[in-house]
C-alpha cells in the first residue's frame, strides 16, 4: 500500500480514504482487463469491433425484410396486369423491376435474415386482413413497394455506394407504373361500360345507385347543382365508396376541384365549364376527362382538347337540360360516323325510347330518370343493359 501513498501529504483522513478505495478500484480494473489508461479510465464495455459487426447485421437485416417486400408487392401487380388486364408492357415494367430488386438481394443480405426473432412478425392491423376491392389491393401493394424502396434506398447508402441512387430511379418507376396502371384500368372499365347513369337529386340516391350497380352498372356521375359544397363532398366520398365497391367508375360533374377531394375516378364538364387541357393539367394524366357536346363543332373541339369520352345530346328534350333544344338522332349518326373516342347518347333516353337510339348507331348511353326515378332500379338497369348488349362493340383499338 505504501507505493500508492508515496510522494503525498496526509492533509484530511477523508479525502485519504476516499482516494485509497479509488485506487484500489483502478487496480482491479488493470487487473482483469477493463481500464484504459490512454482513454481517461472509461470502461470499455463492448468492443468496438463487435458493436461494428452488430451495426452491420441489423442493417443485412433491414435490406432483407424490405427486398422481399418489394418483390412480394411488385409479384402481386404484374399478377393484375398480366391476367387481369393483358397488358405486356405493364407486365414487362414489374418483372423488370423485380428482377433489379433480385440484383441486390446477395447471398450475404440473405444470411442476417432471423424471422424467429422478428418482433415484426407478430404485428398487423385489421386493415391488412382484407381489402375492399381490387382498387384498393392495388393500392395497397403500390405503397407497400414504395415504402420499402424507399427505406432500401437510405439504408442502402450503408451498404454499398450505389444502393441508395438505384432504388431511389426504381421509386420513381414504380409512381410512373403505378400513374400507367390506374389509368389504363379506367380507360379499359369506360371502354367496357355501356350504361351510364347521372344522378339527380334524391332522398335515396345511395340507395338508388346501389340497386343500380347491382344490376351490373359500371359508371356514375354524381350530379347535383345546388347543393352546399361540404354535402357535395361527403355524398361523393359516400358514392366513391359505394361505386369501387362494386368495381365500378365514379365521376364528379362540373368541379375538378371537388373531384380531386373526393378523389373521384375523373370529371365531368359542361361547355362552360374550364377547358379540358386545364382540367389535365389539374387531374393528371391517370383520371378520366368527358365533356358534353350538342353538335358537331363542340364534338370535334372536344376530341382535339383530348377528352376521353363525350355526351352527345340532348337526344331527346329533356327537363334536365331546361330550354336546350333536342339534337336529335342525327347528331347520333353524326358520331357514330366521326367520333374516335367513346361517346354516350344522353337526353330523355329511357326503357320505351333505347332502341330507337341503339338503331340510329348508338352502342353507349346515358340516363338519369329512367333508373333513378325507377321503382325497381336494379331491374330497369339490367334491361338497358341487355338492349346495349344486342349491339355488338366497336373494336378498342383506336382508344388504346
């Protein structure tokens, strides 16, 4: 003990006491290994080595998790696009996609899976345990992919130098896919539908439009002029709802604004309404544009803003368009001659009238009173649907 005190003066029993169990502290520690003189005496608890390697693992583990996500999700779409919507470019792009994300996923990232201590394994939220439509399963797999890119993408620029800018391209594709793919599918479902009902005003509009989509109904719009914009809205999410549900088109009248806060499949414009490249530029390129048109000159003006379908008509007078003289059967020959683009014959059409218009070249339809103010609205629309049906299709070809 003497070597510990030599070279000090005794000036307080204490402090003498208080440095004496200090030493002998420091002397432990030199003893098995855990003081570092050079490092002001902090005890190293881990080494730093081992703590790297740990760093290292969590990280393999990581990129693991969120490489299967992405090619589980990506699998999960090209399934839609390949026997859903037969479409081999879209098809093409996810298999691409997935075949880059393999790419990453080495032998070495592979071996830090541990999916029995996976704390993740355990969680899951109700919302994941079904899906309400196809729509939303889509949807659903576009952000599990785009979320998993993107933690690929930061946790990757600690892995290898290139990791992060790769799946940071592959993250735009996959918004780019996701903008081709909705799109096509509601081109591809306007394409297909034959029926389109306008909604009036009603105390049992979502009862109405339900036994409507019941009996096959595959695209609505809801109109309603006078109402307050906060019940235009929440009638529309209600509707929206309701229409995807059914696997069916729901669009909003007149107001691209509304449209987007309902997040409505596209928007519905009347002459004086704003014109239809603002409407795009406002919409995006993935949601649908029709326009109403009563003669041929707005009927070509309409095509060359690049509207997606039109109304021709009114066919018949009508009181839902108040003082507007009826085109008339002609204007339905005059499109079926000149329109490229899918149009519907709109104005007064009803059960007694359809095939007059179906016989003038008309092979689409709209119609309000005739199903909503129908007593049995489901059974109305199924027997406009088989009238529409005897006519056989035009080919897709020029609208794809």
């Amino acid at each position: 003990m003497n070597e510990w005190l030599s070279g000090f003066t005794v000036k307080n029993p204490l402090t003498c006491l208080k440095n004496l169990f200090k030493w002998k502290k420091i002397a432990k520690m030199q003893e098995v290994g855990c003081y570092d003189k050079s490092n002001n005496g902090i005890v190293v608890m881990v080494d730093p080595y081992s703590q790297k390697q740990h760093t290292q693992q969590v990280i393999h583990r990581i990129l693991d998790a969120n490489l299967d996500r992405a090619r589980e999700g990506l699998r999960i779409i090209e399934e839609w696009c390949r026997f859903g919507l037969s479409n081999a470019q879209l098809s093409g792009e996810c298999k691409n996609l997935r075949q880059e994300v393999a790419l990453w996923h080495t032998n070495e990232i592979r071996a830090a899976r541990n999916t029995s201590e996976d704390t993740g394994t355990e969680l899951s939220h109700p919302q994941e345990e079904q899906r309400a439509n196809l729509s939303s399963l889509l949807t659903a797999n576009f952000s599990r992919v785009q979320e998993a890119f993107r933690v690929l993408e930061e946790y990757g620029k600690l892995y290898h130098p290139n990791m992060g800018k790769a799946f940071k391209q592959m993250r735009y594709r996959v918004y780019t896919l996701e903008t081709d793919l909705m799109g096509y599918q509601r081109h591809q479902l306007l394409l297909r539908s034959r029926l389109y009902l306008v909604t009036s005003p009603s105390e049992n509009l979502l009862e109405t439009v339900e036994a409507a989509l019941k009996g096959g109904l595959t695209l609505v719009q809801y109109r309603d002029k006078n109402a307050d914009d906060t019940v235009r809205i929440d009638i529309g999410k209600k509707l929206r709802q309701l229409c995807h549900n059914y696997g069916a088109l729901f669009i909003m009248n007149d107001r691209v604004d509304l449209a987007l806060a309902v997040d409505s499949d596209g928007v519905h414009l009347g002459q004086q309404d704003m014109p239809v490249a603002i409407a795009r530029q406002l919409l995006g390129p993935q949601r649908l544009i029709g326009r109403s048109t009563t003669n041929p000159d707005e009927m070509q003006a309409a095509i060359t803003e690049g509207a997606d379908y039109i109304g021709v008509g009114p066919i018949y007078e009508t009181p839902t368009k108040v003082g507007k003289a009826a085109a008339g059967l002609s204007y339905v020959s005059y499109a079926t001659r000149n329109s490229p683009i899918p149009w519907f014959a709109i104005g007064g059409i009803d059960a007694n009238n359809i095939n007059d218009v179906l016989d003038a070249g008309a092979q689409r339809v709209s119609v309000v009173r005739a199903v909503m103010e129908a007593e049995q609205p489901t059974l109305v629309t199924q027997y406009l649907i088989s009238q529409l049906n005897r006519i056989q299709p035009e080919s897709n070809k020029a609208y794809v």
